[in-house]
C-alpha cells in the first residue's frame, strides 16, 4: 500500500481536529477528501506530509513508518505536498520555483528537461518563466505550484485546493493538467471544497465532518449532492451510511 | 577639492568593511526575521582568538582560518540554542532580548580571557604603505578593503543565484514552511547561513584591527550597529544593498568627520539612520513587497 494511515489523531495546541482518522491510498489512484470548512482536511495533509506532528496514530509509505518525521523525510520517501494558498516563493522567478521542486534530486540535467518540458507544456505560464512568481495571477501561480511539486516525481502527491480562488477558466486549466496526470496514473491525495470537480476526477472519496471520516467509497457511488447532505449528519450516524 | 577627495578614499575603504559586517547582517536578518545584535560581539570574540593565536606565533592565514571557524562555531550556536527555540514559539521580541543577552556573555568572556585592556593587533601581515596618485594618498589596506568587499558580494550573489544550495537558502528566506516541502532541511540552511555571516564578518573585523592597529571588546557593539546602519541604508536582505550600504556609510562618515566634528559622528549617524526608517525602510535597493494574489 503506498499509503496507510492509522489512527489519526492530530491538532493545534489544546484544540483537537482529527480524531482518529483510518484510511489508505492504492499506488495509481486518486481519491478526494471532502468536507465542510474546518473539518479538517488541510489539517490531514499536513500530518501525512511532516508539517503537523500527529498526536497519536501511525502513517506509513510503503510499508515505512514515517510518524513524526520531518517534511524532508516524506519528500525523499516520494510524499510531496502542494501546499493551500500555493505559497510561491515571491522573489524567485516561476522558473526557479518550478527548479527548486526538484530539490531532493541527483539527476541535475534529466531536471533541466524536465522543467523545460513543463514550461512547453503550458502556454499560459511558458512566456512567463522569468517573471517573480509573486507578480503571476492566481491561476499561473497554482500550475507554477502543481509544476514544483512534480519536479520531485511524487509517488503520492498531496494537493490542497488547487482551486482555491481561481477564476473559473483557471480551474478548468487546473482541472485538465491534474486529468492528464491521472491518466498518467500519477497518485493523488486530493483536498477539495468543490465536490463536482473532485468527484469527476477521483477513484475514491472521503468525507471528512468534524476530524471523522464519515463516508468512504468509489466516486462511482455518490454524487456531490449526497456528498452535500453528509455534511449536516453528526459525525457518529455518518459512520453507518 | 583634495581633502574631499582624500575623505572619500578613506571613507572608502572603511566602508569595505562595513560591507562585510552588513551582508552577513542582512542575509541571517532575512533567514529568520531576527535582528542578530550578537553579530559584533561573535565577530570581536573570533578576532581576539585570532589574536591570541598571532601572539602565540601561528601563522596568519592558519588563525584567519582558524578564527573564522571559531566565529562560525558560535554563531551557529547562538542560532541554535537561543534563537531557534525563541523563534520557534513565535517569540520574536524574545529572540531578540535573548541576542542582546548572548552579546553580553561573549563580551564578558572576553574580558574574563584577555582582560579589559585594548591590545596593540600585530599588523606586519599586511602592508601598510600608501601610494601616492596626484595629491592624494591612498593606503594599500582601503584597496585590499573594497576589492575583498567587492570579491564576497560577487561570491555571495554568484552562490544564492546559481548553485542548488544557495538557491536553498533563497527558498528559506522567503518562505521557510514552503521550502520546508522542497525537502529542504531548514534548520541545516539556517545554520549554514549563520556560519557564513561570521567567516565574511570576520574577514571584516581582522581588516578592521589591522588598519587600526588596536583591538578593544567595545568594538563587539560599534560593529554590530555599523552592520545594522549600513544594512538599512542599502536596504536590508540585499546582497548588493548591503556593499552599496557599506561604502555610503564609510563615505558619509569620514565626510562627516572631516568637514563637521569627529565628536557629533554617532549622533549625526543615528540620525541618519532613524531618517533611513522613517522615509526609506527598504533602503535603497531593497525590494517592495510582492504583489499576491
């Protein structure tokens, strides 16, 4: 399993906001997480990427277990995290952002193509590369984060609200590079607040009400109105749905 | 017209080794947000060690080397042990009380080992001829100052822009948690940038001694705020900012020593710096903030 997670626990100071969280994610799937504000989604993704240390529970990568290690340990072990509001390195150029991606890898030349290939691939930011990406709007700026965190070639890759702001041609662009990449079979931990778009992508679905898991399932199964409906179901009846 | 011209030459090359001071000043400011006020007194602590070896009969380059590790050594330690846990609950305000702290012990350290008297710095190392172009006379050392100045922001910014570990740096002083996610191991950035600003502050320092000739702890405090001058007049985090800084402050100075009073330096200077903060807060070349989205 390239992912497992069991147990949970985690939160900020004396507040609680995963409350015992089990689940695991299959090499070459993609599934959604999705839940109501401060249910605790981008909470999740910082546990399994290094960047909150749980309070209790294990997550393991490939079998490794990688509870309370530090981010640079997820990254090497090919758990990459394209973190919430982006956060671009302002002052770098979208170039460089993109470069320092490939941070943790040897491979200095086989980089340089590959940070080529990814400006070819997208008009919309190619012209773009030298530009501070603190000067790029907000949709250039999230295909400038996906490409960072591609440069690390993830074996799962954590997206939080790619969507996150975006003008509706933005999240379409978005929407149609993370398509390619699933075909591509490229794993993914997807946190989203727009059902619709992440259900069309995803294999599987959590929902998360509250830091519980109140359904899990195929995407196949439930609609993003069902999805909707979970969210005003008490974390204790959603278990039996 | 000579004396001018004369005030700007030594200006000059005091202003070398501001630049020297202020670079490492400016780059552990923009790694952790932090005014290190213990910067003077790590680099004074480092100097007398090298003195100490110098009288003790090693060679130049083995104690500037050895010196340089010293200061290094310390503030990596400084970073480690003081500010990193202060920093890390957020307490700024702290980690800065925590600098002013650790300035204090190094000073007294210092005096505890070598005394409180100011020691003659053995100089022969470095010629101390002058040369002589039209009427002016230019002192070998201001040109060994300016062109060791101009070689480390050259390096400097040849290292952040071009090479993975500088650009590492850069990542971490714009955003520590994002670099963080890179695979960056921070702490390791952090520290390496703490050790750098003592090597090149000290390479400043020795320079400074072997001009002056007279080594006394009170110079810990007079570098530290030299370093933070010149910072902020070049705008501080700026590589280029903190050699422009440098040379201004060195020229303004002997400016103002030649033409108004050697005894208003300090408070003309202060107020130099308090106009840089209200109307100037980034300097002259130091950035706006970014647009965001």
């Amino acid at each position: 399993m390239l992912l497992k997670v069991e147990g949970l626990h985690a939160g900020y100071g004396l507040t609680r906001v995963l409350s015992g969280l089990s689940f695991a994610v299959q090499a070459g799937s993609v599934v959604a997480v999705l839940g109501p504000n401060g249910a605790g989604k981008s909470t999740l993704l910082r546990a399994v990427s290094g960047m909150r240390v749980p309070v209790a529970g294990r997550i393991l990568v490939e079998g490794e277990d990688l509870t309370g290690c530090a981010e640079h340990r997820f990254v090497r072990a090919g758990v990459v995290h394209c973190p919430e509001g982006r956060r671009m390195f302002p002052y770098m150029s979208a170039e460089a952002n993109v470069r320092i991606g490939g941070f943790t890898r040897s491979d200095r030349q086989q980089l340089d193509r590959d940070v080529d290939d990814f400006f070819d691939r997208w008009d919309a930011i190619s012209e773009r590369r030298r530009t501070a990406a603190g000067q790029l709007s907000g949709g250039q700026q999230q295909l400038v984060a996906l490409g960072r965190a591609l440069m690390a070639r993830p074996r799962l890759l954590l997206l939080d609200e790619p969507s996150l702001g975006l003008a509706p041609v933005a999240v379409q662009q978005m929407y149609g590079a993370l398509r390619e990449l699933a075909a591509q079979r490229q794993s993914i931990l997807l946190v989203e607040q727009n059902a619709r778009h992440a259900l069309a992508l995803a294999d599987q679905v959590l929902v998360l009400v509250g830091g519980e898991i109140v359904h899990a399932g195929p995407t196949s199964e439930v609609s993003a109105e069902d999805v909707a409906g979970m969210y005003f179901k008490s974390p204790g009846e959603g278990a039996a749905a | 017209m000579t004396t001018f011209l004369q005030q700007v030459i030594n200006g000059l090359g005091a202003g070398g080794q501001y630049a020297l001071w202020a670079v490492g000043y400016g780059l552990v400011y923009q790694i952790l947000g932090l005014m290190h006020f213990a910067h003077g007194d790590t680099l004074i602590f480092a100097t007398f060690v090298i003195f100490a070896l110098l009288t003790g009969g090693v060679p130049f380059p083995i104690a500037l080397v050895l010196g340089m590790a010293v200061g290094a050594l310390i503030a990596m330690g400084i970073e480690k042990f003081v500010y990193r846990p202060l920093v890390g609950r957020n307490q700024l305000l702290l980690a800065f009380v925590g600098a002013l702290g650790a300035a204090y012990i190094l000073r007294n350290v210092v005096t505890l080992i070598w005394g409180v008297q100011t020691k003659v710095f053995p100089y022969e190392f470095l010629s101390n001829s002058l040369l002589h172009v039209g009427g002016l006379r230019i002192p070998v050392l201001a040109l060994v100052n300016i062109g060791c100045a101009v070689a480390v922001i050259v390096a400097f910014e040849v290292f952040l822009s071009r090479s993975r570990s500088g650009q590492s740096v850069v990542a971490v002083a714009q955003d520590r948690g994002a670099a963080a996610l890179m695979g960056i191991k921070v702490g390791k950035v952090v520290a390496l940038v703490y050790g750098l600003s003592a090597v090149v502050g000290v390479l400043g320092s020795v320079l400074y001694v072997a001009q002056s000739r007279s080594l006394d702890v009170a110079l810990g405090f007079d570098i530290t705020l030299k370093a933070f001058i010149a910072a902020i007049i070049g705008g501080i985090g700026s590589i280029r900012g903190a050699l422009i800084g440098g040379l201004t402050l060195g020229v303004v100075e002997a400016l103002i020593q030649g033409y108004i009073s050697t005894l208003m330096l300090n408070a003309l200077l202060f107020g130099i710096l308090i106009v840089f903060l209200l109307a100037l807060p980034n300097g002259f070349i130091g950035r706006r903030e970014a647009v965001r989205l």
